[in-house]
C-alpha cells in the first residue's frame, strides 16, 4: 500500500496475504501438524508458506545450478568460520612454539649477522624447493651433508 507521499508502507504490505483451499493427504498434513512447532513457526500457514518458499528453490535448482538454497550457504559459512578459527588458532601455537626454539637457539649460539643472512636465504630456497614439507629427521641429513 502507498501512503499519502506514494511511500510503500511495508508493514502493510507484510500484512497482505491471499486465502486459499488446500488439498492434500492426511499424511503430509499430520507431518505439517508435527513440525511446524519445531521450525518456530506461529502457524501451520507460516509452516507450510516456508515449505513451498523452500521447495520452488528447490526446483530453481535444478533450472539454474548456480542458485544454492538459503541452508546450503549457511552451513558452508559455519564450516569455513569453524575452519579458519582452527587453523588460527594452531598457527597461534606454531609461532609461540618456533620463538621458543628460535630464543633457545640465540641464547645457546653466537652466530654472526652475515652466517644468519646466508643460512636463511638457503632454508628459504629449500623450503620452496620442498614445498614447505619438512621433517627434522631430514633436516639432520641435509646439515650433516
């Protein structure tokens, strides 16, 4: 509905709603009874407009692949944030655990500047020649050669 100054009201035209026989089973009725509570819905009209809103996205799916229901998109999202704040929180303990080592290492040596520039452009080239996948056991070998 439009007020006076040709704004829509939204409240209004929330308000609006059509009135309509349905048909259906029992069966699928007595489902509708049984779960429209449980989706914190007020009314079993509310259950079932969700139902149909759900469905034809359903179908558009299939008419267009690149439309993902509403529920598929909030559980990627839930399952990327879930793994970003893992993966945050274990190169948290990485980095605590490498300055440890790398405190240890500069207190019990003396390595002069030009050592320390010279072993890091190596560690860095080996790194990327092993695609950052190495083990001390490996490490060992390759400082003993």
């Amino acid at each position: 509905m439009q007020s006076k100054k040709g704004v829509i009201d939204i409240a209004e035209e929330k308000k609006k709603k059509d009135s309509f026989r349905l048909y259906a089973d029992s069966s699928v009725l007595d489902l509708a009874r049984q779960w429209y509570k449980q989706d914190n819905c007020n009314s079993l009209s509310e259950y079932i407009c969700k139902a149909i809103a759900f469905y034809s996205g359903y179908v558009a799916n299939e008419k267009n692949p690149e439309y993902l229901p509403k529920a598929v998109i909030s559980t990627l999202k839930s399952i990327v944030r879930e793994s970003e704040f893992r993966q945050s929180r274990q190169s948290y303990r990485v980095a605590v655990e490498l300055s440890l080592l790398l405190n240890i290492i500069a207190a019990s040596n003396k390595f002069p500047p030009d050592e320390v520039r010279a072993m890091r452009e190596t560690c860095e080239d080996e790194v990327k020649r092993i695609n950052g996948t190495m083990r001390l056991d490996e490490a060992i070998r390759w400082q003993d050669s």
